[in-house]
C-alpha cells in the first residue's frame, strides 16, 4: 500500500489523520496503548491525536461495543438485541435481534484487540486492515468511490445500526467501501460536526485513492458532453467567447492568458491570481460559473470580494483558505 500517496493525496480534504485500523489476533503490539472508552472512539484518539491506541476485553467502557467486536460476550439484553427495544421503542424484537447478530458482529474470539494509528505512523510489521476518514460530504463523495473507480461496486451506506458495526465489522465481511454518517454515539466519540461523514476503505482499495486525486478529471469536458445542442449554455459561451475575442490586451488578460485562462469580462489581476491557485482540473470552469455569477448580480469588475461571495453563495466557501 502507497501510504506515502495516501496522505499526500488526502492532504487538506480531510479531518486530522487518515486513521490504519488493525485487527490484533493474538498480539498486540507494544507501540499501542489501551484506552479505557468507548471502543469507536479509538478513531478519534489516532485522527486528532495522534495516538496508537486499542481496544480489547479490559480496555474498553462500551459493553455493546465490545460485545459488537466480538472482544466480550455481552450480556443477555445486548446479545438479544433488547438493548435497541428497551430503551428506543421504534425498533421491534426482530430489527434489533438483526443488528446485534450475523454479519453485524464480528464472532466472538475473531480479535484480541483492535488498533488505530495516524496511517503514516503505523509501526513497521503492523498489518493495516482498512483505513478510516472523517471529511464533509463534498469530499466524502469522492473518497468513497475508492472501490468503485475499479470494479463498479458503489459504497455501502449505514444507518440504524452501530457506528461499530460500520468501522469495525462490515468491511471484515464485506471488504467494500463504508460511507456512514455513524449513530449517536459514533458521532459524539468522535466528536463530528453536523457536517462531517466517516468513510472507511478496505486496503484492498486504498491505493486508487492516489490515482483519484491524482490524475485530474476534465471538469468542463464531463459537463459539456452532457449539455444538448439546445442547451442555454452554449448560447452563454458562444456569447463569451465574441466577448473575450473583442477584449483589449491589457493587464488582466495578458495575465489570464499566462495563467492559461480565457476571460471575457473585466477582471482585477488579484481575482486571476486566486482563481489560477485552485486545482488545474477546475479552473476554466470556475471562470465561467464566476463570470455567470457577476452577470447575475450585475458586476462589471471581478474583483476578490466577487469571487468570495460566489463561492459562499454556492457552498464553496469553505475552501477559501486553500487559496490564499
């Protein structure tokens, strides 16, 4: 596995560390330290702190998540699944029976102990099982593909069941791709914000994770094979491009042509600048939904403060401190 190009290529796009979980059969290595929690909450102890941590029997305060990893047998209200019925009465006897058995647990005795360590800081001769990330949907989108880019096969979703579930046992029987939003407990361990998502990648499929951010997609190629001939949209370009053909050679466009960037409005040279900072494969598209933009509002200059207020108005704004 390309850890090196893992990291790089998850560099900026997701919280902490991307976090190496390990199943410990027999040993646990003596770089990682038991932590007495929640057992999903070790994720969080890796991603934000950068510790090796595990869970097994002793160290964990979480019965059902213990019971759910197969590291302890529970008890008769957990193994029943009346956990789920006594205390949130929409489930039935049969749904919360299905949750806490089959492939929703791992068999009892399956694992000593489960480990997690910031991917890069994996002690040498630790197997990594799967990786874990927590990140916002737009990039959750994205990263999730990790499977599907090479066979086809869509991510599995959750919801309902234990977060446990989702990061520890479903990838063991599955070996696909995880993209949950993780159950109450799951998100408060962890301490999510109301936008994050965990998506977990079976190492099996961690490497194309190197060739999706790496090899740059043609953004406005895939939307203008899927615009039709009658599209408003080429009436916009065929608009824009007589526009940037009349325009006079000054600074700005001087600029956007080194930048490899065709402009048919006024620009101040900051605004190019900031718009040549983001990734390649985005560029000339963001030129033309900015430009767009300011006709909308009815801008003449495209100055930074233009930039900056379409890209909050279209959920971007977030990745205003990447440019800068």
């Amino acid at each position: 596995m390309n850890i090196e190009g893992i990291c790089k290529a998850l560099e900026g796009k997701i919280r902490g560390n991307a976090v190496a979980v390990s199943l410990f059969e027999k040993d646990i290595p003596p770089q990682y330290q038991g932590f007495k929690v929640d057992p999903c909450q070790i994720l969080r102890h890796a991603m934000d702190d950068g510790a090796l941590a595990y869970f097994d029997r002793e160290y964990q305060d979480c019965l059902h998540g213990a019971f759910i990893t197969g590291v302890h047998e529970g008890n008769e209200q957990i193994r029943s699944g009346r956990i789920l019925t006594d205390y949130i009465p929409v489930y039935n006897e049969d749904s919360a029976y299905a949750l806490n058995s089959g492939k929703s647990v791992l068999p009892q005795g399956t694992v000593r102990a489960i480990g997690t360590a910031p991917l890069d800081k994996v002690p040498e001769g630790v197997n990594i099982d799967w990786i874990a990330v927590v990140c916002t949907p737009a990039w959750a989108c994205q990263i999730a593909a990790a499977r599907a880019v090479e066979d086809g096969v869509q991510p599995a979703s959750a919801a309902g069941g234990s977060f446990c579930t989702d990061l520890f046992v479903s990838p063991w029987f599955e070996e696909n791709v995880v993209l949950t939003p993780g159950d109450m407990g799951g998100r408060m361990n962890n301490k999510l914000k109301p936008e994050e998502l965990f998506v977990i990648i079976p190492t099996r499929w961690a490497d194309n994770l190197v060739k999706l951010f790496g090899e740059m997609p043609d953004v406005k190629g895939i939307y203008e094979a899927t615009r039709p001939e009658d599209s408003e949209y080429w009436e916009r370009q065929r608009a824009k491009e007589a526009k940037a053909a009349a325009r006079s050679d000054d600074a700005a466009n001087k600029l956007a042509k080194e930048k490899g960037l065709k402009i048919s409005m006024n620009w101040e040279c900051e605004a190019i600048e900031l718009v040549a900072r983001s990734p390649r494969f985005v560029r000339g598209f963001a030129v033309g939904n900015i430009e767009d933009f300011a006709e909308s509002k009815g801008y003449t200059l495209i100055t930074r403060a233009v930039i900056e207020e379409q890209m909050e108005s279209s959920g971007a704004g977030k990745y205003l401190k990447f440019l800068n």
